[in-house]
C-alpha cells in the first residue's frame, strides 16, 4: 500500500519502548502511528510462534518484573487488562544438583535458604534498603546534566547532590564504594556459598560484556536490584499481557500500528546542520509525516542509515564510535508436549532456573566470549512457561555466547552450541532430549536480523560504567535528542534501558512532547 | 605520668611519601625522625648495588609523577636529583616488525604509519587531548581529595572548584573525561586507533600494578599517568633517575636532613606507643621507646592499622572496610647485570631504540590472555614485560660497556592457585619464563647475563613490606581512589587513631612515586595544627 499518512508524531519501531512512547504520546492528544517492522509488535516482549510448530512461546526477554507498576499507572494500562502478581522464585541449580530457592514475591525472599545461608542474606539484603530509593529516582528520570546551562536543569542537580549527601555520610560512603566495586568482590565479601554468590551475581552480567570480577559490576547490580524493589510484582501474562494492554490503549486513543514493513529511512527538510526530521518511508515506498519522529530503532541505523548522508557532521559521526552492543547471550527456545521435571526440584516445575555453578565459571564464560569463542560451560537462565495442556515452552537464555565468534556462526558453530547447552542442561534433566518436541536456536546474529538489534545485544548498548547514565548510550546522545532536529530516542540504547523496561520510551516520549 | 615527646613527629617507614613528609614538616620547623627497618631508605624506590659495579633500580624503575612542585619545594636538583627523559618508547613483534615511538613526532609518526596511517595522523591529537585532560586532572592530584559527604566548607569550595573547572573544559574534553574514568584502558584506545600493534603498548600502562587486564572497565584512566609526567618544566612520559630509583628517595632523605630530621635506619618499629586512646610514640623490636606529639605512617594500611596498631584497638566497622581494602600485587621483576646489550632481532644493534622503555606486549589478546592466566592463580606463561637499560642514558650504574636491565613483568599474582607460599619454589621458573619470552625477542640473551635478581610479588611483601606485593600501597581500582583510600569517612590522611597520620600511597592519591601523598600529608597536619 502507497501513499502518504499524516500525523502528529510517527514512532519508529514497534517494541516495547516504541509502544510506550507512542502510549505516552497518545495520551498527550497528539495523532500517533508506530512504524513495527516485525510481523506483531513487541519485539522482545511479545510472543511469537516457534517457526511451524503451532506453538506460541511467551517473549524473548524476561524482564518485566522490572515493568513498574507506577509505569502502568502513568499510561492508564489497568484499564486494558494489566493486572500485577507476585513475581516467581528464583531457583539456582549447580551441576551437582544442589540448588537455592530466592522468593521474588515474599516478604522474606529467604525462607526458603539453609538457615545460615538465609542469616547472611537477610543482613545483606537489609543494607541495600538505604540505597534502594535514591537509585530507584536515578532510574526513573532522565540522567541529570552535570554542567546546566538554565535553572530547571540547575535545579535538578543541585537537588539530586542534596538527594544523595542527604544518606548520611556514612550511606553516600557505602554506596560511593559500591558502585565501581566488582560484584565478585562485594559478594565475596558476604557470602561463602559459591553457588549464592554466583546465583546473585547473574543479575549484574546479562547486558555486559564482562564478567563478575568487572568493575562497575556492582553498579549494574544495585541499579537492577533497585529496579525490581522489595516484595516483586510482574505483570499477569508476562511481557506479551503488557504487549496486548498497550495495543488496547493504542487502539483506544486513536494511535495506529502499522506491522511488517522494513523502513527505508527518514524524510527530512533541510540540509547539513538544519536538517529536520518530518517523517519516514517505508520499503514499500509509503511515507508517513510527521511534525516529530521518535526511534526506538538500533542508535547506529536511525543516525548514519535512516538519516540521509549530511545529516550528521563528522563529530556526530565521530561521538558514535565508542557505542558498543556487543551481545552475549542466544536464546534457545525448547518446546514439550509433557514438561518433564528437575530431579533436584523434585519434579515440580519452575518459572526462572539458573544453572551455574559458581563465579569462576561466570569469569570464565565472559573470557571465552572475550576471545570470540561460545563458553565451553555456559551459564543458563531457563525460563519456563506452562499451558493448562502439560505443553511447555522453556525460553533459555545462554549466557557465554560470542555475537562474532572467530570463524562465524557457522551450521557446526551452532550445533556446538546447542549441544553445550544440552550438556549443561543434562545436568538437571538428564533425558531432556527425549522430551523435546521443538527447538530454535537464535544466536546474537540472529536476534540482530530478526529484531534489529545491533550485535545481537538484547537491550541495544552494554550496560558498563562508560554506558550508564549520563553516558548511556554516549554522552552526547544520553539527551533522548539526536543530532537531527525533530528526531528523539528511546530505545533501551536510552537510559535506563536494559534496567527498567518501557521507561527509556516513556522519557523520549516526554522529550518529543518538550520539544514539538 | 607521660614523658616529654622528643619528636613533634615520628615517621614509621623511610619510603619516599614518609620521607617526602619529614622533609615538608621539618622544612616548617617541626622536629622530625624517620625510621627506616631496613639497611637503606627508600622502600621500593631504591638503588642497590647487588651485584659489583651494578646499581639496580630494584623495584621501581622509571620516575616521572614525582610532583615537579615537590622537586621545587624541597630543591631535589639540589639534593641530587638529576632526571633523564626517556626518549623512546619500543615495541618488538616477533614477526620481525616493531615501533618506537619518539620524542620527536615526525619520527614517530612515519613509525606508527608503518602499522596505520590513521593512527599515525590520529596519534599527536590524542596526546595533545590527553595532555589537556591531564592538566585538568594534576589539580586533583595535587590537593587533598574533597569528601562529597563533607560539611567542612573548606572542602566543599575545593569540590566546587572542581566541578567549576570540569564545567570549564570544552564539551567534547568533559566527555572524553568521563569515559577517562569509567572505560577500559582497551575501549577507550578503540575509539581513537585501529592499529594492535599500537593499542597494545599504549594500553598496558593502565594495567601496571593491578590486578585487572587491559579491558577490563575502570583501567582507561590510568593512561593518563603516561601524560602527567614532566621533567624540568617540560612534559616527559618517563624518565630515570641517574643513579637509579633510589635517587629519588636519597634526594628526599638529604632534604629532610637538610631541614632538620634526623633518619635513622636498620630501626624495625613494633608498634605505636599509646596514652589513652592516642598514638604518642612507638616501641621499637629492641624494646627502646620514641615518642612524639604525633606518629606518621608510611607504611601501607594493613601494616599500619593491622600491624603497628592492631586490629583490637580499632572497631569492627574499621577493621571490615580495611579487611576489604584489596592489594592483590600483580606483578614481578627481574633485574639482570648483562655483559652487553641486547639485540632485538626486529631492529638489530645497538640504538637510541633500547635506551627508552621496551615494551613486550604483542597484541591486545596476548595482553588479555595473560590476565586470564592471573584470574586463574598463575603466573602469565607469556607475560608483559617492560624492560628498560638505563646504563645507556646513566653510565653511573653499570661498569663500562656492560648494562643493567631492569624487567617489569605482570602478571605474576600474589595469590597463585596453591596460595602465596608457593611462590618460592616457583620463583627460579618464573624468572626463567621471563629470560626466555624476552629471548623471543632478543635471542642469545640469557648467554650474556652475569647475575640476575628475581621478586615475585612474596618478595616484595617480605622484603618491602608491600602487603601481598602489591606495589602501589593498594589497588588503584575507582571505589579505592580519593576520599576513598584507604576508606572513607577519615578525613584526609588523618586515621581512626588520634595523632596517627597516614602518608604512605595508601592514602590519596595513591602510588605511582608520586611524593603527593607524603606532601599533602604534612600539609595537612601544618594547616590543621595538629603539628
């Protein structure tokens, strides 16, 4: 279909950010239509069916339980159908079988601990309360600017230092030392138990380059922890019930979701540094107007392939550089007509499993990946979801998997990986391939074809002390602007991307609203 | 009833920053002594003839952070101390290439245009970019470090001028600053050369001394150091002392003398002298007693509150944020008395190429590759290696014609698999493994060596008393920099032990033979009148 659609404020891509900045945008008046290049939007969050199989699986990404429920609120989605639940334990399993249970949703998410394991991790917990609110703030907004030229801006920093001197000299300490600390370190500090240190580490490494010895490990670490709260909710239906409320806010507010069409770049007025952005085109040859443009879309595409050439001078080009999106985890997703059970679980089933076994095989995943090659013991993150039928889908995420390993993604390359994976997984359910009636393998290059997500990287640019912030994804574009007038950004390339999902959109939907 | 105290101030440890102290108190007319445990002062900067007619710099071997305001103070020139700039840095490859990169730009630039034309038109921007950001930084350096969580108004104007002077910097340097401080020595060098051959040299110097790799996040900033030196007024990556490292302390100790303390060495102190809760002197191994208004330490924190103050005196909340305070020495040198020169078969003969540094550092994945081999507990099969001779540009350490060559070699971690105390049976093969990757390079080497010394990092904790070999007092990693080091919540310098005074790299701003912490040291005891 050809020809041209008008409106307000064209947002370009169709995932979760996408959805929520289009939401935000809507909800401000303004006529809104998202460009979704994939077949359904969500990207990430919604399901898709795995390729003939019939079967649906339920995301690809597992973190809303991160989603604020403040979020929802703000963009009305209770009213479509969201509805909250306690978030599911946590269960780490070694190879030995030993495992550790961590109750998300409880109130004492350690009760289900050895009784000393359980002391440590209760003390722990409890001096990460002090912290847990000023972070959370850092999360929600837009990252101060360090040097404000006006008084809003001024006023926002010198409130935010007020914030933090506020602790206590004794807690700004505590935090200050933290943050650049490596979570090898700090939790090695606490806890003896190499299966719990490793168990806590993973939730500072997925979006990272590195390994739990990294500084600034412990940063990504308290931001996520800060993100996901005390006593954890997630949405009921996982990421793809959030997909569906969103489309039915959409649809309600008059916004439009146009699917399944690659977009060929932007339409623009001017040239060289007075360039505006006015739209986009499809590959189809469709052109939408519009009086501003939000991507989600991968940073490097929407700056140097959907701008036209000119647009950006050599020092926009030039500040581009240091973004890295090295991606380093491939989801394997499993189908079974009858789940089978984890013995160490005793057969029960489970919605978030963890197989390691301790930091040094996490390092050690993370050096391997260093050196272009697919971890010889990779980690797993298992997430499992159950029909009422007894079928089941469990949505691996590997963790120790090259986004170019030396010598490409080859059909032995992959068949490598599936089976170190198996072999891992083996460990907990030793007949696992007997059960399994569908499997697909996406490696990073195939998550960066299928989902436009450059290296593969789930969340668009690592989360590293160089990322984060005010310098995520690069200082200059940490703004939400482009360099191109009439051109915001909001994918989880954003701050706070990869932390708490949807809100990255939500401040670029703000910042277009500041700015139109 | 307490006896009069014969010293305004007693200095535990004759290292370079304890000397550095004295110097600046008894310049300011306080009664000062040092005592040094050992036969000689200078800690691990130290000259030492091992070998007849061969000055060994035995630990450090290059000089170039000392503070030129020190140099100036305390009139070092004057007290002897005479630095060469390094001309050179060179780079062998084994496939027969090399770079050396020059004082002189043009010939650096067609060196490194060998490799990449790009990096060759990059390279002088990048220095001149970070020898701004280094003029930006020394202020840092040079001052006590500001608490954020301070009320003490003095500190907040100093913290206020900072930010003021961050402010000032043009927007792309204030960027570039930031990623200084938070990147990899690795990424940050990606972002402006493509070249490995060069990235690789120019990365290592922000892994000296720790135990990180060159990619891993918060190693970018110590690049910065390779810009801060300067000698007579004019910037200089490195340089030596003539008469070696030691030099440098000798200088120092015959400042102070001049002024006024007295030194004494081969004095082992036990242990601070208390009155109450209050340091008032200390107790030496032979049972004799010192005492002083105040005791300064210039020894590193752990051999300070866990040695010369015992654990039991401090609480527990102190002794937890010293037990996490991390050394983890990384590194080991080799120091060889060689009949004649080397020759490195990618540039043959004898040339300005082996009077600079020498760096052994192949590729970025080598360096890396070495690092995992650390994180493992081993000593680097294929280590970095930074070699210098100063007999080439300081005829004073090696008898005519024959040559010193001092081999800095990382990594070489503290805590091996079997544990620290396998380092001695380890050390000879260690040594070895150091001869033969340099004779890679430079083969028919280990035929011309005539007495070779070898410190594993068990060595310089015995030795030196550098806990866990760690040559720089303690990790210079971010969350143990600044208000931070040794921990927070004392204020500069001063300790939990009243009239304790810590001067050693242990305190801001950190190693490096920098003379800063020593210095800044008695100029706040001076401003606080504590003294």
């Amino acid at each position: 279909m050809t020809g041209v659609t008008r409106c307000d404020a064209l947002v370009l891509g169709g995932d979760l950010e996408g959805l929520v900045a289009a939401l935000a945008i809507a909800r401000n008046g303004r006529r809104v239509v998202v460009l979704c290049e994939r077949p359904r939007p969500g990207g990430l969050h919604g399901s898709e069916e795995l390729g003939s199989s019939g079967i649906e699986t339920h995301g690809t990404v597992f973190d809303e339980d991160r989603f604020e429920s403040e979020l929802a609120g703000e963009l009305g989605l209770e009213a479509h159908g969201l509805s909250f639940e306690s978030a599911p334990d946590v269960i780490a399993v070694d190879r030995a079988g030993r495992h550790l249970r961590i109750e998300r949703g409880a109130d004492d998410p350690y009760a289900a601990l050895p009784a000393d394991l359980a002391a440590r991790a209760r003390e722990f917990a409890a001096s990460l309360d002090q912290h847990r609110e000023v972070l959370r703030e850092e999360l929600v907004a837009a990252p101060p600017d360090l040097v404000p030229d006006n008084l809003t801006p001024a006023l926002r920093l010198t409130s935010r230092a007020a914030r933090w001197r506020g602790l206590g000299a004794a807690s700004m300490h505590e935090l200050l030392w933290r943050l650049p600390t490596s979570v090898a370190d700090w939790f090695g500090d606490h806890f003896d138990d190499e299966l719990l240190r490793a168990m806590l580490a993973a939730d500072a490494l997925p979006g990272t380059w590195h390994g739990p010895r990294a500084a600034g490990s412990s940063a990504v670490w308290l931001l996520r922890d800060a993100a996901r709260g005390t006593r954890v909710r997630r949405p009921v239906g996982g990421g793809p019930a959030l997909v569906r409320s969103l489309l039915r806010a959409l649809r309600e507010r008059g916004a439009r979701v146009h699917c399944g069409e690659a977009i060929g770049g932007l339409l623009t007025t001017g040239q060289a540094k007075s360039t505006r952005a006015r739209g986009a085109w499809l590959a189809d040859g469709t052109e939408f107007r519009a009086d501003a443009v939000l991507s989600t879309l991968a940073p490097r595409r929407t700056l140097e392939q959907l701008a036209p050439a000119g647009a950006l001078d050599v020092d926009d080009c030039e500040s581009l550089a240091p973004l890295r999106c090295r991606g380093t985890i491939a989801v394997l997703d499993l189908a079974f007509e009858r789940e089978p059970g984890l013995a160490a679980l005793g057969g029960a089933a489970f919605d978030q499993l963890r197989l390691l076994n301790d930091n040094g095989q996490l390092e050690r995943a993370a050096d391997d990946v260093k050196h272009g090659r697919t971890a010889s013991e990779p980690w797993l993150e298992v997430h499992g979801s159950r029909a009422d039928d007894g079928r089941a889908v469990w949505t691996t995420h590997v963790h120790g998997v090259p986004h170019a390993p030396t010598g490409g993604w080859t059909v032995p390359a992959r068949r490598e990986l599936i089976d170190r994976v198996y072999a891992v997984l083996a460990d907990a359910v030793p007949d696992l391939a007997d059960h399994v009636s569908a499997e697909r393998l996406r490696t990073p290059s195939d998550l960066a074809r299928a989902h436009g997500l450059a290296g593969g990287h789930l969340w668009h640019a690592e989360l590293a002390l160089d990322q984060l912030l005010m310098l995520r994804p690069t200082h200059e574009l940490s703004t939400y602007r482009a360099p191109l007038a009439g051109l915001s950004l909001g994918s989880a390339a954003q701050h706070p991307g990869g932390l708490l999902p949807g809100r990255a959109g939500r401040i670029a939907a703000e910042v277009l609203l500041q700015t139109s | 009833m307490s006896a009069p105290a014969d010293f305004d101030a007693i200095v535990v440890g004759g290292g370079h920053n304890g000397l550095a102290c004295a110097a600046y108190l008894a310049r300011a007319g306080r009664r000062v002594i040092v005592l040094e445990r050992r036969g000689l002062v200078g800690g691990a900067a130290v000259s030492e003839e091992l070998h007849p007619g061969f000055t060994y710099s035995v630990c450090s071997y290059v000089v170039s952070l000392l503070r030129p305001w020190i140099i100036r103070d305390l009139e070092l020139a004057r007290h002897g101390l005479e630095l060469i700039p390094l001309e050179c840095s060179f780079s062998p490859y084994l496939d027969g290439r090399s770079l050396a990169r020059w004082d002189d730009a043009r010939r650096t630039h067609d060196e490194i245009a060998a490799f990449s034309k790009r990096d060759a038109e990059r390279y002088p921007l990048y220095g001149q970019r970070m020898a701004e950001l280094a003029a930006f930084v020394a202020p840092l350096i040079d001052e006590l470090a500001p608490d954020p969580a301070t009320t003490s108004t003095a500190q907040l104007a100093d913290a206020l001028s900072h930010w003021r002077r961050f402010r000032a910097l043009p927007a792309r340097q204030r960027t570039l600053f930031m990623r200084l401080m938070t990147a990899s020595a690795a990424d940050f060098l990606d972002e402006h050369f493509e070249s490995d051959e060069l990235k690789a040299p120019m990365s290592v110097s922000g892994i000296i001394g720790t135990m990180q790799g060159v990619r891993s996040p918060g190693t970018a900033y110590v690049l910065l150091h390779h810009y801060m030196g300067e000698i007579d007024g004019h910037y200089r990556a490195w340089g030596f002392a003539r008469g070696g490292t030691g030099a440098v302390s000798e200088a120092l100790a015959s400042a102070a003398r001049f002024h006024g303390a007295v030194i004494r060495t081969d004095c082992d102190v036990a242990g601070l002298l208390f009155e109450g809760d209050e340091a008032c002197g200390v107790h030496l191994a032979n049972g004799d007693e010192l005492r002083a208004r105040s005791v300064i330490s210039g020894l590193d924190p752990r051999r300070t509150f866990h040695g010369l103050v015992g654990r039991e005196r401090l609480p527990n909340e102190i002794n937890a944020k010293l037990d996490r305070f991390r050394y983890r020495g990384s590194s080991g040198k080799v120091n060889l008395a060689l009949d004649r020169l080397p020759n490195f078969t990618s540039r043959p003969g004898d040339g300005p190429h082996l009077a600079g540094d020498i760096a052994i550092a192949p590729s970025v994945d080598a360096l890396e590759l070495a690092f995992d081999e650390a994180k493992a507990g081993r000593w680097s099969s294929r280590p970095y290696i930074n070699v210098v001779i100063p007999s080439l540009s300081d005829p004073t350490v090696a008898p005519d014609g024959k040559h010193v060559m001092s081999c800095f070699v990382q990594y070489a971690p503290y805590e091996l698999a079997e544990g620290p105390d396998a380092w001695p049976a380890q050390r000879d093969a260690f040594g070895d493994n150091v001869i033969a990757t340099l004779e890679q390079y430079a083969p028919g080497l280990s035929q011309t060596i005539l007495h070779q010394q070898v410190l594993t990092p068990w060595d310089l904790e015995r030795e030196f008393g550098l806990s866990e070999g760690n040559i720089f007092h303690g990790e210079l990693s971010l969350e143990q920099l600044a208000f931070l080091r040794p921990m927070a919540g004392q204020s500069q310098h001063a300790t939990p032990i009243p009239k304790l005074w810590l001067a050693s790299s242990g305190a801001h701003p950190g190693g490096g033979i920098m003379g800063a912490p020593g210095a800044l040291c008695a100029r706040r005891m001076l401003a606080g009148g504590a003294l």
